[in-house]
C-alpha cells in the first residue's frame, strides 16, 4: 500500500491570504499525481493531474508544483475566497491504475 | 454532459441490516471505481471495473461487500450485513480509461451511517 501524505491536516486563513499545503509521496516508481478539491456535499472535483518532474500547473488562483525525485507536491492557493474552502485531497498511484489517496488537507477562509 | 449520478445520498440502517448503493456513470467511461472514505481518513479504493469485468477488488471485504456491473455500465455496491465500522461516505467514480495518469470523475457519494 502506497504511503501518501497531506499537511497540514487543517487550516484556517483569512480571506485575501495565499496559502499552500503538501502532499508527499513514495519517489520510486512515479506514475502521476492528482489533486482533488472537496466541497462538502459535493462531488470531489479532479484538480490537477501532474507527470512530469518540474511540472506547474495553474487554473485561475490555484496552482500545483511536482518533484517527482524527492517525492512531494505543493498546492498553493493565491488570495483565498470562501468559495476556497473545502478539503483538499492528493492522490497517487501504484502502478497503472489504482489511486491512493492521503487523508486531505481542510481548508477554512474567514470572511 | 451529465456528471455521475448517486443513490440514495443519505441512508441510516441499524448492524446486521442490508443496503445497496446505485452508481451511473458518465456515458462511455469504460471505468468505474468504488471507494469508501471514513471520517479522518482518505478515499480507499474498493473495486474497479474495466467495463464490466472487475480489475482489482483486493480491499473489497468480500464477506459482507458484494459489487456487480451488469452490461458495463450503472453498478450496485450491497453490504450484507452491516458492521458499525462501515459508516462512511461511498463515493463511485468513472474514468475514460483506467490509466491512472487520467482524471476521475466523482458523484457525489451516498453517506451511510450505522447504528
């Protein structure tokens, strides 16, 4: 079983704060790494999925960095909305297929 | 294009007790995946279909989980008989393919609990 992990578990900053959290991840054998965002009540919401070391990838304010050699992830989140929070979910798999899944990082934006 | 379709969203039954969970998937996603999420804890891949074969389902409790996908499409999840240790929220998802470098699509999870 792969060992994924988020940090910090949760997280509360104030609106127009940026902020940014860590997934880490086994080096050996990389395939990809995907971030989810999820809404309480809703459907987890495919992020980013990353594959190359040094890669960056950005949609509106939230972007995600890989290193693929030293095994971690970093999810940063520019000027926090409250629309923001949400629990923030990397996954990595195996081998071809299966996903793993860390634990999340909570995010709470204070208006 | 219509996302993953769940139900029922919420279920409450007492140990010992049955349920069944239905999942739709978005149209011509050959693969569908079930996972459990406990509280505090990450998703955790249940079973995987590739159309209607399953791929792997070696975390499926196989004594009390059972899964089907009939034609390869919509798929049942049934717990038979329900522990306290199965209240969690069941999320199915579905993908173009089972490549893992491929995004999954998620519905929006039944929460069961057991009392």
């Amino acid at each position: 079983i792969l060992n994924v992990e988020q940090s910090p578990q949760s997280l509360h900053v104030q609106e127009g704060d940026s902020t940014n959290f860590t997934c880490s991840f086994p080096s050996s054998n990389f395939y990809a790494l995907h971030w989810y965002r999820w809404e309480t009540a809703k459907s987890p919401e495919a992020l980013f999925v990353m594959t190359l070391n040094g890669d960056e990838k950005k949609k509106g304010r939230i972007s995600a960095t890989l290193n693929t050699k030293e095994g971690y992830s970093y999810l940063y989140i520019k000027g926090s909305q409250p629309e923001d929070s949400a629990t923030y979910l990397c996954a990595s798999p195996t081998g071809a297929n299966n996903l793993f899944f860390g634990t999340g990082t909570r995010l709470t934006v204070i208006p | 294009e219509a996302g993953v379709a769940q139900s029922p969203r919420y279920k409450i039954i007492e140990k010992r007790q049955s349920v069944a969970f239905w999942c739709n998937p978005i149209s011509g996603h050959a693969t569908l995946y079930w996972y459990q999420q406990i509280l505090g804890q990450g998703p955790k891949l249940l079973i995987q279909f590739q159309n209607n074969g399953v791929v792997d389902d070696s975390q499926l409790p196989k004594d009390r989980f059972s899964a089907e996908r009939l034609k390869g499409v919509d798929s049942t999840l049934k717990i038979q008989p329900a522990k306290l240790e199965d209240s969690a929220v069941y999320l199915c998802a579905s993908s173009s393919t089972s490549a893992s470098i491929y995004e999954q699509y998620f519905g929006p999870g039944t929460r069961l609990t057991v009392t």
